[in-house]
C-alpha cells in the first residue's frame, strides 16, 4: 500500500528531510503546512492517510492541529516531539494522537508508526512506556478535554500573554466574541483568573514551560 502523507513543521529544512526520507519508503506526501492550521485546512481539501505533526507550530500547535484533524476528517495523526514525559504522552492520546514519535527516533520510527496507524493500532517511539497506553486506556477518572479545539486556541494566546482584542485579532473574532469564549472557558476549568488558565495550559501541553 501507498500510503498519503500530510507533512506539518514549520521548519522548511526539517519537511524537505522527512519528505526524502518518506519518498525512499515509497510514501506520497501530498501536503506540506508550516502552521497548525494550515496543517487542518491542507488535510480537509487532500484527506491524506496519516497527518504528520510537528509538537511546536505556530498560529495553531500540532495538539490542537491533531485535535481537530481526528475530529473533522478520517485522517489519523502522528505527532513528532522533543518531549517523552507521560503527561505529554497522555494529553496526545486524548487528543486523538494515534502516533507519538520522538525526533530523535524519527528517521528509524516514522515508517513504523505510519503502518501502525494506518492499521488501525497505537504507535509510540521506542523508550516510551507501553503502560501510558495501557494508562490512558483503563484509568476511569481520565475525562476527554473539555475544551473544543477552538477553546485550545484561546486558551493558548491567552496564556502567552495575549490581550482579549489581540486574541480577537489572532482568530478573525469580534472582542466580544472573544470575550464570550474566554468566559465559557474558564466556566468549564472552573478557574476565576488569567493565572488558572496559564496553569491549565502547563498542564495539558497547550503552551510549553
């Protein structure tokens, strides 16, 4: 099988070595985006098999890309990452990450984790526990996100020091609809301050420490 790739970095150097390295594999890249939400737009017009996602993009990461890519299309996502800690793993997975492959693993994993995926199965990078599947999957108390990837959105600008206008700007929103989605969210994550969402966002993986 041959399979069709989306590949998402917003490093142009980093996508013209993975594209060498897929097309040695027989892949079909597709699609290249250097932004998260390119990334989307590019995997809605060309449905590619596997949408490969840098973590760290810019205008949208590659948890919120992914995130939307499994909610609005077929396509399975895999994300690459400098980071291996479980909570990284964790927040993936109930994003709807079905591939979690570390950069320094990349070159000999990738192949793997596009098989794996498109089989139907969970792939993670060598030197990542199996048991933060086998967590993910039987602990009872892990909720899905509460937050559509829109609110993940907000919550991100918002946590990188972003003002309502400037996050109202960053989206094409009024201030008032900005406003309207930063109330919802901080109804849903019951916190009462700016402070509570930078905590949320650490926690989950939205913005990076």
């Amino acid at each position: 099988m041959k399979y069709r790739v989306l590949l998402a970095d917003d490093h142009r150097v980093v996508r013209q070595g993975l594209r060498v390295l897929l097309a040695q594999n027989g892949v079909n890249v597709v699609a290249e985006a250097s932004n998260g939400q390119e990334a989307v737009e590019l995997t809605r017009q060309f449905r590619p098999d596997v949408a490969i996602l840098d973590m760290t993009m810019p205008v949208l990461n590659g948890l919120c890309a992914a995130q939307e890519i499994v909610r609005t299309t077929e396509t399975k996502a895999i994300l690459l990452t400098m980071h291996g800690d479980a909570h990284y793993v964790m927040n993936a997975l109930r994003a709807g990450v079905r591939g979690y492959v570390l950069k320094n693993n990349a070159a000999s994993a990738l192949m793997e984790a596009i098989r794996e995926v498109c089989q139907g199965n969970f792939y993670l990078s060598p030197g990542i526990a199996r048991t933060v599947v086998e967590a993910f999957l039987t602990m009872p108390d892990q909720a899905s996100d509460p937050l559509t990837a829109r609110e993940r959105e907000v919550v991100r600008l918002i946590a990188e020091g972003r003002s309502t206008k400037e996050v109202a700007n960053s989206l094409g929103l009024s201030v008032k609809t900005a406003d309207s989605h930063r109330g919802r969210i901080m109804k849903k994550l019951r916190v009462h301050e700016t402070a509570g969402l930078v905590l949320y966002a650490l926690r989950t993986g939205i913005i990076e420490p």
